[in-house]
C-alpha cells in the first residue's frame, strides 16, 4: 500500500513563515502548516504541553491512524492514501493527557506520488485566543465592527454587516471572516448597506436578509437587503471559494415601519417576522420579497405597544416560539402560520419584569432561558429566567448582580447543559469588565442550573457578536471597549473549548 510522510511546517503568526521539510520522500509529502493566534504565542501555548497527537480522521471523526511526538521540529508519520476526504489533527498533552491546544484541516484526499499542503489554525484550549488585531503581528479586521451582524455559514465562514462608525468605506460595509485562514476578505456592498443595529436572517436556501437598523445616512432604513450567492457557503468548507460571488442588493419591497432597535425571528425557513415596542410587528416573506403587517388569529397581541421595549422572541421549532418582555407580565406562545403573515399568541400570564431585548436560549429540553434585559433596573427582578412552555412555569437561576453584566453581553449554547456569557458592562461594585460565565446544567430538573467564572477575554468589550461555528468553536467580533479602546472595534476572538 502507498503510503504519505507528514513533515511539519510551523511558524509563530498568523503570516507564516516556510520551514524546511524534513524525512525522505516515499510517495509524496504532506505539508503541514500551522497558522497561530496573535495571542497567545505558540512558546505560551507549548510551556504546559508534554507531547503532541497526530492523527488522521474520517469526516465523522473516526481515527484511521494516529502517533505521539515529543517535538514539532521533526516529525515524520506514514500515513494511508485516502479515497476519500480526511482530516489531519494535532492536539498538544499535558503529562495527565490533557489536551492543551488542538487544530484540524479542513477535508484533504491523500493522493499517492502528489505532494499537499494543508494549514492546521491551532488554538489554546478554554481560553480565549486573539485571532484579529492591530498589533504589530496581526492583521486587523477591515473595518470597527460595532453595532453589526455576523452570520454564520455551514461551511465556517461568517459574514460580518454593518458599523456604527461613520469614516467606514460604504462600498465596503461588509466582510466575510474565513476561520479556517484567519482572514477577513472585504465584500463589495451599495451604500445603502452601511447602517447600524440592524438585524441579518439567514435564510433556509442561504440568502441573507438585512432589515432595518440605524442608517449612517438615513435615521432608519426600511429597505429590504438581501445577500445572495452563498451557495458555495452552505456545504463542506472550499479554500478556494470566492468571495466576489457574494452580492448584495435591493429588494424590490420595503418595511412597513422603521426599525431600530428591533427583534427579527426566522420562521418555516423563509419568514421573518420583525417586531419593536413602537409599531405593529410585521413579516417578510421571502417567496414574495415583501414585508406586511401581522394578522392575528388570537385576541391576543404578542407585539403591544411597550414604550420602545422590545420583546425577545425565542424559536423552538419552525413555527413555535417563546415570546418574553416588552410590557410587565408579558409572555406567552407564538404560532406563526407557515406561507401567511398569520399567528396566533397564547399569554402564559407569567409575572417577569418590563424586559426590553432581553438575550433568549433555546434549551434542548424545550424550554428557554431569558438572561437580562432588565428595564429600569428594577430591583429584585430576577437577572436568569428559564420558561416552561408546557408547565407554563418560571424559575429563575441565581446570579450575583454584583458580578454579572447587565448589559451589551452575549449568551451562547455552545453545549447540551452549558452556556457561555460574554462580556458586557454592569453597575456591579465588584463586576469585572473582560469576565465571561458558564450558566451549566448541574442535575436534571428544569431550574438545575449555575452561574461560574469562565476564561477572561483578551479584550474587554461590550455590545459585539458572538457566533458558534460547525466546530463548535466560539467567535467574539468586534464591539466596544471599556474606554474606548481602539483595538477592540478591529479585533476578534476564539475560544476553542
């Protein structure tokens, strides 16, 4: 059987440096690159690691070969020839075999008497890792990204929209993020695009929808955007996808009403439904490009009128939701009716705070926890709500107020039973800006929850986008910093659990 030699190529930043290959050649080398954060270097990742594991994986994971190796300088392992896609997989031990750093290829067919070159991004393991910066070893995002959007694609890539920041080139108000590179590549975007608080909803087919928020030029858009040619994003990762094929534009419709700051749920893959605390909520249908207001088969209204607090609208399943806040006591049961601007609300009659976009989670067990978006800073008013929609119950999890943002945080599933909260700022006496929290399963009641420390971030920031990836990898972009730091805008994270 033919067979491959890994020789490894390593080098310290994000821009690689070419190291010399070492083993003889047998049937074709295998070059392996490893592409590092800004933060932290690879000599702080290497000081607790005792070995490294090599392996070679099927697409479901399965190792089909596999080594140790005491260094990176030289290392040669004969591997099969593949018919099909593999990936290539470094982990760095501890001497308990705990795993310090890890990195994967994207899919690679070892193909016998040819010589491939693949890249293995490499991250510490439960901690954050700076991936995007001005430092002088790093490259910066194109663009602050502050008050946007980010999108993320099956095949890895996330797709960043908007800034608040005004000196932002409008030819170019959106980029598409390659985690796999660590690069971000600038999209060409009409004028129009440049906005604020708005909100981004991927569609089932792949196209994304961009609606409302504040424009740089305009108070409040209401046209309708759409992102198209994402085709090449919905499957397997492709190094070589383009992205000058990702074009955006102008529906030919508009909202019914501004919209900033707004809620926007996707419902039966191709409905938006869009609501505020100001207006009549309303839905995009993307069969007919156009916005409409409700229609309502209840007495009920989930969408009142609520001073400009905005309710959170939880998706349990493609036409079932949670909706949360906005007026005191107000929850309930969403249905939306798939194809028709038609839904149906049944209150729940829970008592909750004057909640305004408070951050919702869809829990595997099918309730939803609601994490601030306190209104007022109404004392007592619980900080973690879980919602039973079949009990029609509520429970709080205890969290120190003292230590817990209040607001500009993000709140992320990134496991059955565990949720991450990132940043934010708080009045707390004792609340650290950079802090993050685990919220965790601990038993198998429905309110068996508490609140930990998690990893400090690099950066401090408020009010940026937190996105889970295909890996199940975390990534923090952009926001703002605690005093107005510059670096925050530009910057981006990743935290590899």
């Amino acid at each position: 059987m033919k067979r491959f030699f890994l020789p490894t190529m390593v080098a310290v930043f994000v821009c690689l440096s070419v190291l010399a290959c070492s083993g003889e050649k047998i049937d074709g080398h295998l070059v392996i690159e490893l592409k590092m954060p800004c933060a932290p270097t690879l000599a702080e990742m290497q000081a607790g690691i005792d070995r490294y594991l090599i392996s070679v994986e099927d697409l479901n994971g399965t190792s089909l070969k596999s080594t140790t190796w005491s260094n990176l300088d030289i290392l040669e392992f004969e591997v099969d020839e593949s018919d099909v896609p593999v990936r290539i997989v470094l982990e760095g031990v501890a001497t308990d075999l705990r795993p310090v750093m890890r990195g994967q290829s994207d899919p690679v067919v070892l193909v016998s008497g040819q010589d491939a070159r693949i890249s293995i991004p490499i991250f510490p393991l439960g901690q954050f890792a700076l991936v995007a910066s001005n430092r002088a070893e790093c490259s910066p995002l194109p663009f602050p990204a502050v008050h946007h959007t980010a999108t993320v694609y099956p095949a890895g890539q996330v797709v960043v929209v908007g800034s608040s920041v005004a000196d932002v080139d409008s030819s170019h108000a959106a980029f598409l993020f390659d985690t796999a590179k660590l690069s971000a590549t600038p999209l060409s975007t009409p004028d129009f695009l440049h906005r604020a608080r708005h909100s981004a909803t991927r569609l089932a087919d792949g196209r994304l929808v961009v609606l409302g928020g504040k424009g740089i030029s305009s108070s409040a858009p209401q046209d309708l955007a759409i992102l198209s040619g994402t085709d090449g994003l919905l499957g397997e990762y492709d190094p070589d996808f383009n992205p000058a094929g990702l074009q955006f534009s102008l529906l030919p419709g508009v909202l019914v009403f501004n919209r900033s700051p707004h809620f926007a749920s996707l419902f039966h893959g191709d409905q938006v439904l869009i609501n505020d605390g100001s207006n009549e909520a309303e839905m995009f249908l993307s069969q007919e490009e156009l916005s409409g207001v409700i229609q309502l088969n209840t007495a009920s209204d989930p969408f009142p009128p609520s001073g400009d607090r905005v309710a959170t609208v939880v998706a349990l399943d493609e036409n079932r939701a949670i909706v949360m806040g906005g007026e005191v006591d107000h929850n309930g049961m969403l249905v939306v009716q798939a194809g028709s601007r038609r839904i149906s609300f049944e209150p729940f009659g829970l008592s909750t705070g004057r909640r305004d976009l408070s951050v919702g989670v869809a829990l595997t067990n099918g309730t939803v926890m609601f994490i601030g978006g306190q209104a007022g800073q109404v004392v007592n008013d619980p900080q973690i709500l879980i919602v039973d929609p079949l009990a029609k119950a509520l429970y709080d999890v205890p969290a120190d107020a003292r230590y817990f943002p209040r607001q500009g945080f993000s709140a992320t599933l990134v496991r059955e039973g565990l949720i991450l909260v990132v940043g934010g700022t708080s009045a707390g006496v004792d609340y650290v800006a950079g802090s993050t929290f685990y919220i965790e399963r601990y038993g198998q009641g429905v309110a068996q929850w508490a609140v930990t420390s998690g990893p400090a971030m690099i950066l401090p920031r408020t009010d940026h986008t937190a996105s889970l990836l295909p890996d199940g990898s975390l990534l923090i972009v952009g926001g703002t910093g605690p005093d107005g730091q510059a670096e925050v805008p530009v910057s981006s994270e990743l935290l590899n659990f």
